[in-house]
C-alpha cells in the first residue's frame, strides 16, 4: 500500500467511510505494534494480525509510527516490568515451557524490555480501543461538516489530479 492510499484511506475513514469500531482497532493494535521492539518474531506476528484482522490498516500503521518513539521513552518501565514478571516464582513453569517451545523464543519474551512492553501495549490496549473509538464519534457528530467547509479541504478536493486520483483508487 503506498502512502498516498493510506493517508486517502484514513481520512475517507475518519469522515465516515469505515465504521469506528475497525478504526479504533487499528488504532490500538498499531500502538501495541509500535510499543514492542522490532526485531523478533513478536513484532511479525503483530504486523501479521493487521493483515488478518479487520481493521484500518492506514490507521494501524500511523498509530504504530506514533508509538515506536513512546515505546523507546518507556524502556526504563518496561523492563522493570519484564524482569519482575520474569523472576514471579509462579511464573517461572510457563517461561520455561515458552522457552523450550519449538518456535517461541524468536519472539524474545524472555528479553524483559520485549516482555514489559508487551504488557504495557497489551495493558493500553483496551483504554486506547474506547477512548479513539469515541474521539471518532464525536469527531464525527460535531467537526466533521466544519472540516469539509475549510477553504484548503475545498481546494484539494477540487484540484484536477485529486479528482483523476480518487477516481483511480475507486474499488
């Protein structure tokens, strides 16, 4: 998807081509993608369930952008995190079974700044789906008419490669 088809993808979301609840999950699911370091089978699995799942992908992709700069402010905490959840004594049964798990060590859930920043975008999750979710209707129910009354809305929604743009792209 190239990113002009995204950002047209989103704002067509946001003014009411998708319904909240797709967008609000793309949005969550993007900002737990952006909260996990790169580099593992974790993160692949995340990107993996935006192709699976039915939710914004142009949304889910901004949000995980947004989110990879929070994600290195947050080191400090997540590892404080996963390295007390790794040493809890009741759980230590289910880290070695992970660990000695054909495939799951590629995910690096014994790497306590993986592991804390997964509870944390895992934890974040459900506050981020319901608090975009009604940003969205609320954006919808109150700005939406004033944002397409903006003079430059206008203009680029007049501008002739715009027009043959949005006629291209039309499913």
């Amino acid at each position: 998807m190239n990113p002009i088809k995204m950002l047209k993808s989103l704002v067509v979301a946001l003014q009411g081509g998708d319904e909240p609840r797709h967008l609000a999950a793309g949005f969550a699911l993007g900002a737990t993608l952006g909260l996990v370091p790169k580099g593992n089978l974790l993160s692949v699995l995340f990107l993996v369930l935006f192709f699976f799942l039915r939710v914004d992908k142009g949304l889910a992709f901004l949000s995980a952008v947004l989110f990879i700069p929070l994600g290195y402010v947050w080191d400090g905490l997540a590892h404080r995190i996963g390295y007390a959840l790794l040493l809890a004594e009741p759980l230590k049964p289910l880290w070695t079974w992970l660990y000695n798990a054909p495939v799951l060590p590629w995910t690096k859930f014994n790497n306590s700044v993986v592991l804390g920043n997964l509870v944390m975008g895992l934890a974040l999750y459900p506050p981020l789906y319901w608090g975009f979710m009604r940003f969205i209707l609320f954006y919808r129910a109150r700005w939406r008419d004033k944002v397409n009354q903006l003079p430059v809305v206008k203009a680029v929604k007049g501008l002739y490669w715009f027009k043959i743009y949005s006629d291209w792209t039309k499913p």
